[in-house]
C-alpha cells in the first residue's frame, strides 16, 4: 500500500494577496486549485496549509496519472509476485499497416533482457477512433492475428483506454512498459508502483500514416 502525505511548509515571509489569502499559486502553478478553501493544518506543532480533499485529488491525478489509486479488483498475475528469471514486458500501439518501424519496437522491447515475455496491448477498432478519429483500414481481428504471429510477441489483447495503463500492467505482472519516443514522459508515473518505462526512438521516415499519405498521392 502506498500513502501519499503532502505538506506544505510555513508561508514565512510570504505576501498575501488582496483577498487576504497567502500567494498559494506560487506553491502550485501547474495545478487548477481553489485557493479559496484551501485548508489550514498542524502538523508537528507546525501552522501550515494544504490543498482541499478535492484538489489533492486533482493534483495527485496530473501528477502520478489518472490511475494512481490501484482498483480493488483481484488480479490474475498479482504485482507483488514476480519471477527474477522473466521480465514481463508490455507495449501498445495500433499497428495499422504493420511496417518495419512496428517490427523494430516489437524486437528492441523483447531483447531489453536476457528472458523477457512480451505482452502487446493493440488498440481496439472504437478505442482508435477515439484517439485519432481514425478508423483503422486493417481490422481489430486481423491487426491481432498478425501481432500474437510474430516470433517475438508472446502475448496480445485489445486496449480499449489510455487510462487504463495502470491496469493493464498489474493485470500482467509488468516489469517494463515500452513505448515510442514520441510519447517520452507521458507514462512516468508508473515508476512510482516499481514498473520500469523505456521510449524507444521511432523508425524514421516510417509510419502508417505516411504509408496513407502515400497510396493517397500515387493514387
């Protein structure tokens, strides 16, 4: 279990603002706090304040991930049994179009370790349209029967939320999430439940969109 207390030092020598309220924005500029009902607290004998039960919520979702409290749910692989000989390694993606940028990510996440089972998350047909307003042109069913055949995929299901991240790598006993460059600091805060992230760099002049691009113009 992991508890998050947050505590913000004594405002010494702080200036309030005109409402009377000390310059709090200051302590908390990334976030969208009520500065209004922030709460007053002791701790250690010691006057100070904090976000309202709401807002530490909100803070603690922009800064951990929207999933940083763990759903009560039992677990087919739970995430404090693992086995030292296998890393468990997860990646996603749509692989519409399967390319040799895909086959490069997909190698590259297997040979991280000397042992390593490789779990693909491909996103469903609805779950791409939601992202990219994009149907794929090579459906969910067959995206997945090419990705479960390749050599170095050992297993595949269907992503059906970017949310669910989290999930996902505790429902497969995750080591290690891979992912693209181009997603580079979006998933760190799984770090925090002991799950390694690696951003490969992307294939260049390669993508399915490209390939789009492409038989568009020659067409």
């Amino acid at each position: 279990m992991d508890i998050h207390i947050d505590f913000v030092s004594n405002f010494v020598g702080m200036n309030r603002d005109k409402d009377g309220l000390y310059n709090f924005k200051k302590l908390w500029p990334p976030y969208d706090i009520d500065f209004k009902k922030i709460r007053k607290i002791s701790y250690l004998v010691v006057k100070t304040y904090a976000p309202s039960s709401e807002d530490t919520f909100s803070v603690l979702s922009k800064q951990y991930g929207e999933n940083y409290l763990i759903p009560e749910k039992k677990y087919n692989y739970p995430p404090w049994i693992k086995n030292t000989n296998i890393k468990r390694v997860i990646s996603f993606g749509t692989y519409d179009l399967f390319h040799i940028g895909h086959l490069n990510i997909l190698n590259n996440a297997k040979n991280i370790y000397p042992h390593t089972y490789l779990v693909i998350g491909i996103s469903s047909d609805n779950f791409n349209i939601k992202k990219k307003n994009i149907k794929p042109i090579i459906n969910e069913k067959n995206r997945l029967k090419i990705i479960k055949n390749l050599k170095c995929v050992d297993e595949c299901f269907f992503e059906e939320s970017l949310k669910l991240k989290l999930k996902y790598c505790i429902d497969f006993n995750i080591d290690t999430l891979v992912m693209g460059d181009d997603h580079k600091g979006r998933f760190d805060y799984l770090k925090i439940y002991g799950i390694n992230v690696i951003y490969f760099p992307r294939t260049k002049n390669i993508s399915s969109s490209e390939i789009i691009n492409k038989i568009k113009l020659n067409s």
